[in-house]
C-alpha cells in the first residue's frame, strides 16, 4: 500500500538521495530549496509517497494565496514535479494526485500546476513527455533554449547569431573579465540588483534570498559568478548547477555598462565554464514563444536574445487541474493586465504569482 504524507524532517536525506538518483530529480527538488520558498509568498507543503516505509514518489507542492487567486504548485526554476519510480509509476501517480485533490479541496485551491523537468541528463533534449492527461489536467507547455556543450566550442560559436559574436568581441575587447563570486561579493551583487530592479520596474528581491541563494553554491547547487570591468563589479549571476546542467538563472546587471555587452559576456563564459567542468547541457531558462499580454515586449526581448545564441528550442511539459475555472481564467487576464503594466501593479506577492504562471 502506498502512503501520501507531508514530508517529515526525518526524510530529508532520503528524500534528497531519491532525488539524485530518480531521472526526473532536479535541484529543486531538494530540500535545501525549501526554505526559500517563502521568500516567493508560498507555504511549501511537500509530499512523500511511501511504499514498505520507503520513498517511492514526490512532489515538493507549494501553495500560494492571496486576494486575487488561491493555488497549488510545484517550483517552476528548472521544473521541479511529480518525481516517481518508473516501477508501479501510475499506482504512485494516482495515490500522490488523491492527496493533491484533498489538500486542493481544504485550501480551496482553483488550481493545481505540475511542472515536469526536463534538466536530468537522460531527459534533456528529448521530446516533452506528459504523464497526466488521463487524470484531468491540461496542456500548458513552456519552453526553453538548450545548448548541447558537448559540442566543440568553434562549432557552439559558429551557431551563434552574427550579432551575438560580435557583441561578444565587444565585451572582450573592453577586457571584462569573469569570476567565481565570494560571500564578500553578496552585498555589491545586491546593490546591482536593486538598481536594475529600478530601472526596468521590476519588484526588488529581499537581501536575505540573495543571501540564501550563495549558500547554496557552497553546497554545490549552485555557482555564483561576478563580471568585473576595470577592477568593478558590473554584474554576475547564480546559476543552478545540478546533474551535468547548468540552468541560466539569477542574473544582474549594472544598467550604465550594458552598452559593455554584459549578458553577452556571462553566457560565453558559462558555456566555456561548463565545457571545462564537463557540463553537458546549458539551459537559458524559460521563454515565451508569443506574447501574453497586449504587448508583453518584455518577454518577446528576452526570447530574440536567447535565441542569438543558437541553442535548440524545447518544450516543457506542464499540465494544469483546474478545480475552480472562472478563478484560473481570472487569474490568467491578471497576468496579460501585468504584463502589459508591471510598474504599476508589481509587488512581492505579484511577481510571485507571475513568475510561477
């Protein structure tokens, strides 16, 4: 019989040595990341599947809830879903998805939202594959830019857009340099974070995330890289790193030297620096293939720039039960009114919502 409980602090190692063995497990899957959930406004409710005492199924379930809208979710940085053995997959599936309708029927949930990974070295690259349209859920895809850095470093380079190498040189020729950060490095890393965040109207992050965030470089999750320009820090970026993946995350920026080609700069050097550390894959995270909102010009920018590095587009498989469809409709409109005016309606609460939908 297979047992469905909230995961105790007891379960920590074995939930994370499942995690790392299970093909579907990412880093976010890991227990380490609880705690920073919080810091998005949601309550982690993580679920273990049990079978003779032993972790067969889980799911690290978030809930989020504010005024506008009330649902359940799995971490969307990387996809961190329903992870299963392969053995008896539907009888775990459905005993952990019985749980879900349960806690979504206490909390009123209007929604549910799995997100599969893809980031798993025998996953990435392949076709998107969804587990739950029998069960009542939706297809929601998303998509990402893969780039495979088991390829020669000349021919990654040649795939790039024209533009994309020469702003590259542009970089390079104003010699900005690429660094791993110290913990020395959090508090101008954050500065840079608030003045990008008043520049493009984006909400501010809390200090103490950030902060959160290096430690988990120190367990390797993560790396935390600085870009200097004269002996100045000018921006940096955490990425997850995690099963031979490294995923393009949490970046900033000194908006006064873009004109330097910063990101340009971060991402060459991430692809050098997983190549040298045999890294198999890049993802550049998350993008929109059409706009939400009325002009969303946002989200259109960011996917021409990852494009222009030539890495593959993929699908992500997410798939959505709705318990209450006027609500999720509603909160998909708040999304395109967010969309089209972040300045004006953006708070922490807000971007939580926006950036897990």
């Amino acid at each position: 019989m297979i047992k469905v409980e909230l995961m105790k602090e007891t379960d920590s190692k074995e939930w994370n040595d499942f995690t790392d063995s299970n093909d579907y497990g990412w880093a976010m899957h890991r227990t380490e990341w609880e705690k920073l959930m919080p810091f998005f406004g949601l309550k982690p409710m993580y679920l273990t599947a049990k079978e003779n005492e032993k972790i067969v199924g889980i799911i690290p379930l978030v809930h989020f809830k504010n005024r506008f809208v009330n649902f359940l979710d799995s971490p969307g940085i990387g996809n961190a879903g329903l992870c299963v053995k392969q053995k008896n997959k539907e009888k775990i599936i459905k005993a952990i998805l019985e749980k879900i309708d349960e806690i979504a029927k206490k909390t009123n949930a209007h929604f549910f939202v799995n997100r599969a990974n893809i980031n798993s070295p025998k996953l990435v690259g392949k076709k998107a594959d969804y587990w739950l349209e029998e069960h009542g859920f939706q297809k929601s895809p998303e998509h990402t830019f893969l780039l495979d850095l088991e390829k020669p470093l000349e021919k990654i380079q040649k795939e790039m857009n024209r533009k994309c190498r020469k702003s590259i040189k542009i970089s390079e020729k104003n010699n900005l340099k690429f660094e791993k950060g110290t913990e020395k490095d959090i508090e101008t890393y954050y500065k840079l974070h608030e003045k990008m965040c008043k520049r493009t109207g984006l909400g501010v992050e809390d200090f103490d995330y950030q902060k959160q965030l290096f430690d988990l470089s120190k367990k390797k999750l993560a790396n935390f890289f600085i870009i200097k320009h004269q002996n100045k820090i000018i921006g940096g970026s955490i990425q997850i790193a995690y099963k031979k993946v490294i995923h393009y995350w949490n970046t900033v920026y000194d908006p006064d030297f873009l004109h330097l080609k910063t990101n340009d700069f971060l991402i060459w050097n991430l692809i050098k620096f997983g190549k040298e550390n045999k890294f198999k894959w890049l993802d550049l995270g998350g993008v929109r293939i059409k706009p939400i909102g009325f002009t969303d010009k946002k989200s259109l920018g960011m996917f021409r720039f990852k494009k222009t590095f030539g890495g593959e587009l993929y699908e992500i498989p997410r798939e959505i039960k709705v318990y209450k469809p006027l609500r999720k409709a509603f909160a998909f409109w708040l999304i395109r009114l967010y969309n089209d005016f972040p300045v004006k309606i953006a708070g922490k609460d807000k971007i939580s919502l926006f950036g897990l939908l």
